[in-house]
C-alpha cells in the first residue's frame, strides 16, 4: 500500500512467490488524516479471487478502492499513483510558486485566492495547501522529501516510457532546495520557501 513505483514491485511480487502470498499492489490516494477517518481511495490490482478479502483490509483505511489490473506485478494500480501524483506534485508546486510570486510582485495571496473563488480555476487542494503557507504552519500530511521521493518515481517511469516530465523535474528541483533550506519533514507547501534565496 505504499508508493514504490512500477520498478518497485517486482522485489515485492518475488518476494509473496517465494512465501506462498497472494500480492495485491495497492497504493493510496490520502495522506494521514483522511486515513485515519478510513476516507483514503485505494488504488490497487490483483486477482479476483483475493478482492474480496483484501477488500475487508481496505476497508479500514479507506472508503473506496479503484481496481485495475487483475496481475499486481504488472504495476497498472503503481502506474496510476504515479499518474496521480504527476498532479499532485504540479498542485502542489504551483501553489507555492503562485504565492512566492505574488509575494515577490507585493500582491496579497489573498486577492490572488479572491480572484478565482469559485471559477473553473480554483479547487480545494489548492485552497489547503495555500492555508498551510499563508499560516506558515506545515504540519506533515505529505512530506517534502516524500514529494521528492515520488517525483523522482515519476520521472524514473516517464523516462522508461519515453515521456518527457518538465513540470515534474522543476517540481523535484523545489522540492530539492526545500530540503536543502531544512523543510524536508514538513508538509510538501513547505516547498513554497524554495521560491526565494536561503
């Protein structure tokens, strides 16, 4: 149920063959309090005779589970995380940058956030992650160095498949200098501080 990305998962699907375990590739869409609520959305793949019992597990943690692939090992519920978080990454930077800019420019975020309430261009990840900085309070729900982490998953498969990630490579550079400035177990906005110099 974790991020590892297609690469990732043919240790792990060796690993339930040599121990006689059914494998079910099932990586989330939520972070720790949605979790907690049992609200995350599970992505995952594996044999139907299994979907049932694993159901219950999912159960716990999650309100909904997005089955697409019946063969774990061929990673298509990892694909789909990494497809996911290719736009949760793009969200998530683009906050940070947006309101570094408006900052730098001596425009109140606020009006900024005021401008697209309620039109086709605001949405509530948005909104969040944009509390979070203006309260400059971070507390981890997706950290910097787990951006990081599934930037560089994101980049590794695009590469594979022969698909350029410009705005995934910028994002992972942010994430990169925001590590660098000690923000890497904060909330992944904290990459907003890479906006500016030190």
């Amino acid at each position: 149920m974790s991020t590892v990305g297609p690469e990732g998962l043919a240790p792990l699907a060796r690993f339930a063959g040599e121990h006689g375990l059914r494998f079910v590739d099932a990586p989330v869409l939520g972070t720790k309090d949605p979790a907690e609520k049992g609200q995350l959305t599970i992505l995952a793949a594996g044999p139907q005779d299994v979907r049932e019992r694993a159901g219950r597990i999912f159960g716990v943690v999650g309100s909904r589970t997005q089955w697409v692939g019946e063969d774990a090992a061929d990673g298509a519920a990892s694909r789909l995380k990494l497809v996911v978080n290719t736009w949760v990454l793009t969200v998530i930077s683009g906050t940070g940058e947006t309101l570094a800019r408006a900052e730098g420019l001596g425009v109140d975020a606020r009006d900024f956030l005021a401008a697209i309430a309620g039109g086709a261009l605001d949405l509530p990840y948005l909104r969040l992650k944009s509390e979070l900085i203006l309260a400059e309070n971070y507390p981890a729900s997706f950290t910097v160095s787990a951006a990081r982490k599934d930037a560089r998953l994101i980049t590794e498969a695009a590469r594979d498949a022969g698909v350029h990630m410009d705005l995934v490579a910028a994002a992972a550079e942010r994430f990169r200098r925001a590590e660098q400035q000690g923000h890497g177990d904060e909330d992944a906005a904290a990459a907003y501080y890479a906006g500016f110099d030190g």
